[in-house]
C-alpha cells in the first residue's frame, strides 16, 4: 500500500490501537528502565511514574516517552510487567517510593532531592520542589 492509503486507512485499519493504554506504557517502561528487578523494584519504579503523572498532570504515556524505546516485552515475560503494571495504575499496589518522583539505578544524580527509597539496584528521590 501506498503512504497515502496508510494515512487515510489509520491504525485501526490493521487493528493496531492508535493511543496506547497507560498499563501498556508503563509494563514497557518497566522492562526497558528495570529488566531484570525483583517484583517489588519493578512496583517502585511503576509508582515513580505515576507520582510523576500525579504531581504534574502528565499522561502516563508522555511520563513515559511510549514510541522511545521501541522495544516490547517478550511474550515469555509480558504476563508479569503487565501485572505490575495494571496493579500500579489501579492503585492495587500501593505507593512503595514514599512519594518519590525519580528514580536512579545506582546512586543519586548531583541535582538536588530527598532520598525517600533505596534497594540494592536502584535509589527513589523527590525533587526538592516537590511536595
């Protein structure tokens, strides 16, 4: 087919879902920013997001930059950031980060926060300005 047949047909002509659920963006960000976590990291940074989306006001897929990273799940592990997930946006899981707006693997960046969480893996702040 041709681009403009592709343009006027859209997403939906290939059942393919033309905005992306806030669960989907963020099961995918979990497996690009924290592969290979244990289930209660993989809830920390899934809370991190969404108190980014809380305190800002923005959608979760922008949070997230879903159309980035590119890269999905394999179907072998979907099932479980799709879990977590779900559990993070409907408020199943609840907040582990203690309010923590950002989230390093390793150490602390330089610019300014309080550390409300850390793991063996990764260190939870909140920006200063943040309440």
């Amino acid at each position: 087919m041709n681009r403009k047949v592709l343009a006027i047909l859209g997403a939906a002509a290939f059942n393919v879902a033309a905005t992306p659920s806030p669960t989907s963006c963020i099961a995918d960000t979990l497996y690009q920013e924290a592969r290979g976590a244990n289930a209660e990291e993989l809830a920390m940074v899934g809370n991190t997001i969404i108190n980014w989306h809380k305190r800002t006001g923005t959608a979760i897929c922008k949070v997230t930059k879903t159309g980035y990273h590119q890269r999905r799940p394999p179907a072998t592990e979907h099932h479980l950031y799709e879990h977590i997930a779900v559990g993070v946006v409907s408020g199943q899981i609840r907040d582990l980060t203690r309010g923590a707006d950002h989230f390093n693997e390793g150490r602390r960046p330089a610019w300014p926060g309080k550390i409300t969480r850390q793991t063996r893996r990764f260190v939870f702040y909140r920006l200063a300005d943040s309440r």
